[in-house]
C-alpha cells in the first residue's frame, strides 16, 4: 500500500510538470486574446488562491490580460484582455465568487452589492476581448463594450440577440454591456 500511495505522488508530480507553463507561455497564453498592436505592451496578471493578485509583466499601454482558464468547465481554454481599470471589479468578482457555493449564491452576492453600493463599475466604453473555446487552436474571439447602467432606451439598440446586430445585455445594471459580433 505504501508503494502504491508513493508511486501515486510520484505520477501527479511527474503530470504536473508536464503540464506547468512557464511564464513567458502564461503571458503569451494570455494576452492572446488581446488586438495584435496591444500585446506586446499589455499588463498581465494573475491571482493566487487566496485572492491576491500576481503581475506577471507590468505594461505600459493601459491594457491588462489574464487567463480565466478553469473558471468555467464549458470553457477550457479562457483568456481575457480589458482597460486596467477594471481590475478592482475582477478582483470583487472573484471574492464574490469564492464566497458562493453555486452559481445562484454568487449572483446574489453580486446583486447585493449592487444594491448597498458597494459593487464595483466597470470604466464606461472599456472594451473586453475574449479568446474561448475547447482549447488555444480553436478558440473564437469575442468582444464587449461596457455601458454601466445603460437601457434599451438609452442606447436605442435592441433588447434580443440578433445574428450579427450589436445588441445590450444586462440592462439597467452595473454588468450592462454591448455585445459586438464577430465575424
């Protein structure tokens, strides 16, 4: 049983190193979801488990990217780029999240923040661009605009998704957000 137990530790180390990446892979990783004039330049960060968050390489173009990888099992592969600006609403994401135990829980945490004041904003008009998919070579790029509170009305664009049609999600809300289509 020993053997068995340390031959066991022996393997999970062998496949974690396996699939441990170096930084440069995490930055490339990452800013891969980032317009191509953006990259070099763009901040990358990551976060610990405790929450705390990690500068992998500062930036100097007011871009900030990440690998959200894990967070989501429909989504393997997940990168996402935005204005610096928005880290401290990823940060509070990411505590609101830690403190859920389901889907449901965190989306009440987040309205609860919402509703005291306490919620974070995103910066008006930051842009989010995505890379998602099953893994890095097949991923497809997406794309949002951030319009904090902004309706239907407001921003006279369509209230339901339309095949290639920019159209709001969230509205009335601190999340609400233009979807752009891709082509």
């Amino acid at each position: 049983m020993k053997r068995l137990v340390l031959l066991a530790c022996a393997m999970l180390a062998v496949s974690a190193s396996v699939n441990a990446q170096t930084t440069e892979e995490l930055i490339a990783r990452a800013v891969s979801a980032a317009p191509a004039r953006a990259q070099a330049d763009a901040t990358v960060v990551s976060w610990n488990e405790d929450g705390s968050q990690v500068v992998l390489r500062e930036g100097t173009n007011g871009f900030v990217c990440w690998d959200r990888s894990g967070e989501n099992p429909r989504r393997p592969f997940f990168v996402q780029c935005t204005n610096k600006g928005n880290l401290a609403r990823r940060a509070q994401n990411l505590a609101l999240s830690r403190a859920g135990n389901s889907r449901e829980e965190v989306n009440a945490l987040m309205a609860a923040a919402e509703e005291d004041g306490t919620r974070e904003f995103p910066v008006f008009g930051a842009i989010y661009y995505y890379n998602w998919g099953n893994d890095q070579e097949s991923a497809t790029p997406h794309m949002t605009v951030t319009v904090p509170f902004a309706t239907h009305e407001s921003l006279s664009l369509p209230a339901e998704r339309t095949d290639g049609v920019l159209f709001l999600m969230q509205a009335g809300t601190s999340s609400a957000h233009l979807m752009v289509p891709l082509p």
